[in-house]
C-alpha cells in the first residue's frame, strides 16, 4: 500500500483525488488551513478531513511515497518545505493525472470559457450509453457522485484542461502536463491577468498547449474564433485538425431546439455558448464511436453543471439563474444567453467582481459595455477580498467608468446588496447571479425565500 499526502486536500479536484485514491487502496493523509463544503462533507464522510485545519511539518516523513501539492498552498508552506528538504516526489495534480493516464487515451478540453460545460456534456453522453472512462472535472454535474474517475481498466481518460498554474513551485499551466492525444479549444478570452500581464501572453499559453499535443493526435477547435483559427492554422504540428461552429436551432415559447435530421431536439441548457459547446461535444463523442442521432437523443435532457446558467428557481413570473462568470466576455455572453432565452422578461443583472484581474488597472477596462443587454445592473465586491488582490483603489466611479455605465449600482457591503435585490419587482423577471466567488457567503436559498415573500 502506497502513501501519499495531499498539501491543500480541500481543493475542488484535490479532495476528489484524494477520495479515488483512497478508493485504489493508497493511503491517504492531507491537510490544509481552510476546507469548505462540499469539499469538507465528502472528506468527512470517507474518513480523510484532517483532525485539525493547518499545516504540520511533522506529519511529511520518508515513509510517503509521494506529496501531491495543491495550488492553495504558498512556497514557504512548512510542510511543502519539510517534504523537499527530505528529497521527497512531489507532483502537482496535473502531473500526478498524467502519472495515472499514460497507457490511456488523453482527451483534454481547454478554453477561456466553456471547458467544463463540454467535459459535462461529453461524460453525460457517455454515460446515458453506459461508456466507461476515466475523468476529470472541476465541477459538479447531476448523476456523477465525484468529479474524478481513475481506473486500472478504462482505455480513455477525459481532463478539464485548466490554463490556470499547476501549482506554487510550478509555474506552468495545467492543460501543458497532460500532452493531450485529443485536444479541444474553445475560445481564447484574456484571464488570470495576475499570472498572465499581457494578452500575447496569455494566448501564448495555448500555442504550447497545440505543440504539447502527441504527434498524430487530434485538435478540435471553434473555427467562429477568429484567434483560436488563426494560432491553429499557424501551427505546425504534425496533428488532424477539426473545426466546429454553431448548431442550426430555433426558440420557440422559451425553449431552444436544435435542429437535426430526425427532426428537432428540445434542449434543457440555452445561449449561444452552450450551443456552440454542444457542437464540441458531439466532435469528441464522435470521435469516440458515439452516431450523431445517438448524440442529439442522450444530450436532450442534459441540464447543465454547476453554476453554468443554472436554473435554480423558476415559477409563472419569475425565474432565478446562477452562472460562473469570471471574466468579460463570460459576463457578456451570459447576460446575452439570458436576454435572448428570455426576451419578453426584465432581466435583473448581478455581478461580483472577485478574480484578481478584475481588481487590476489594465484589465477592469475589459469589462466596457458588457452588462447593456440588462435592465437592472448591479455590481458587487467584497472588501476584504478587494485588500488581498487590488493593486489600486476600487471605487463606485471607478467601476462605472470602466464599464460605460453610469447606471450601475455598486455595492460593497453584503447586506446592502441583499436590501437592493430584494427592492426590486420581480415580476416577469429574471434575476441573474454571477460570481466565481460566493457573494461573501450570500445564503441563495434565504434570498430565493425572501423574493417569494414579497
């Protein structure tokens, strides 16, 4: 029996590796300074929370086998410290997965935005047809108990390919680790301005990730991306090249029906990004054995992951969305998504700025025009996360400028921002939640109680 510890386990991907680990028979130990739900719960539940939050040197010794290092964790963490003084293997989560996937098919999904709805739609496909494989997910999705999959036996393993760092001491992206048999790109959207200064090179990150393709592997990329097009036509990687685009459809009485040649499939997810997410979908299910009426007849009743456009109240009048927007052109598109499915309905538009690049000069301009599409808009940010990432000061003036709107409410106080939801009509409305953070704890069932109340 293997050990192995997990420094940061409360990770959305690290506690569910450490959870399959388990489940292979390794031991497994972990720790870290914070652990949230759902992370905590299923920790618990399989005997591997830690009996106290924080970090212990003593508990890194010559008897583990191997450290796996989370991105939660500083570089002077003390356990991280303790495991190289002794020569300890440490590997990030990407390279721990590469480890585990060698002899298997890597198919892995990159992208600014849309990555974790196509691995969704792709694991959904699959496992209405009982088709076993492999997996990672930074998401939750209905019917999947965890969001990683690791077996002796699968001959494929399907990755989210995150562009995000692979861990404290390894400052390369994560979508670079896995040399990918079968890629997807699905657009290019500048983020993670804190790790990425410039645009050239953010989008230089995913040229690596075309040349970290096996030779003789497959691309399948969104040719309505003129960047994505043109850095995929530059390369020269010795790779099959597929393009995809849009999906015919049409919206009839609130529901979108794309159309096929059986007729038309009714949709429970909507917008043009999730359409064009299908589309990659189906290129991968494809190429994995899997007939397009087979495709249309099983993503039917896909209803989406976690906080992608998530219905999470709907009545006669009114219907509650969530999303994780974290950037411009997510926020965007998700307003855009929103006003079209619902076009005889006031849309209701509130958004956090949380990720470090929203707080920075050089990017907040990104942000200009993107909320037009809604008629109440509302911005909210936290205060003490403000503290930990701004490089400058954020204020109600700065934020309007910088996205062209001088009707925005900005709040920064939680509940003020809660009294000035629940002010408005919701009447044939749509109240459209977006954050990668949490509003600071905002408690979403309450809010949803009180609207009802009014």
């Amino acid at each position: 029996m293997k050990k192995v510890h997990f420094i940061a386990i409360g990770g959305s991907v690290m506690h569910n590796i450490a959870i399959t680990l388990k489940q292979l028979g390794y031991e497994v130990s972990g720790s870290d300074d914070k652990i949230y739900d759902p992370s905590k719960s299923r920790l618990e539940k399989q005997n591997l929370l830690p009996d106290k939050l924080g970090w212990n040197p003593n508990t890194i010794d010559e008897e583990i086998d191997f450290i796996v290092l989370g991105m939660h964790a500083k570089k002077e963490n003390p356990e991280l410290i303790r495991a190289l003084e002794l020569g300890c293997k440490i590997y990030s989560y990407p390279e721990l997965i590469y480890e585990f996937s060698k002899t298997k098919t890597r198919i892995v999904i990159g992208g600014s935005h849309g990555k974790t709805t196509v691995t969704a739609m792709i694991l959904h496909v699959l496992s209405f047809y009982n088709i076993n494989i492999d997996y990672l997910l930074g998401a939750q999705i209905e019917g999947f108990e965890k969001m990683v999959n690791l077996t002796k036996s699968n001959e494929f393993i399907l990755i989210e390919g995150d562009e995000y760092l692979s861990s404290p001491i390894d400052k390369s992206p994560k979508f670079h680790k896995y040399n990918s048999n079968i890629a997807v790109i699905t657009g290019i959207a500048w983020d993670h301005i804190n790790v990425f200064p410039s645009f050239e090179n953010y989008v230089s990150q995913f040229e690596k990730f075309i040349e970290s393709i096996t030779d003789g592997g497959v691309l399948v990329f969104n040719s309505n991306d003129d960047l994505v097009t043109n850095i995929v036509n530059s390369s020269t990687k010795s790779i099959r090249k597929i393009q995809y685009g849009s999906v015919d459809h049409e919206l009839i009485n609130g529901t979108t029906y794309i159309k096929t040649s059986e007729g038309n499939v009714p949709l429970e997810v909507f917008g043009d990004h999730n359409l064009s997410n299908l589309c990659a979908a189906k290129q991968i299910c494809s190429l994995l054995g899997v007939f397009d009426d087979e495709f249309y007849a099983a993503i039917a009743n896909f209803k989406g992951a976690s906080n992608r456009l998530e219905t999470i109240y709907r009545d006669n009048s009114k219907v509650i969305i969530k999303d994780f927007a974290h950037s411009p052109s997510k926020l965007k598109a998700s307003i855009d998504a929103v006003k079209k499915q619902f076009s005889n309905k006031n849309i209701i538009a509130v958004y956090e700025l949380h990720t470090f690049s929203s707080f920075s000069k050089d990017f907040i301009n990104e942000y200009y025009g993107t909320m037009s599409n809604a008629e109440i808009k509302i911005i909210y940010y936290d205060k003490d996360v403000l503290s930990k990432k701004s490089e400058i000061e954020i204020d109600e003036k700065t934020i309007k400028i910088a996205f062209g709107d001088y009707d925005l409410k900005v709040f920064s106080i939680k509940s003020i921002l809660v009294k000035n939801i629940l002010d408005n009509s919701f009447d044939n409305s749509v109240l459209l939640l977006m954050s990668s953070g949490n509003f600071s704890s905002l408690n979403i069932n309450l809010l949803i109680e009180n609207i009802n109340s009014q």
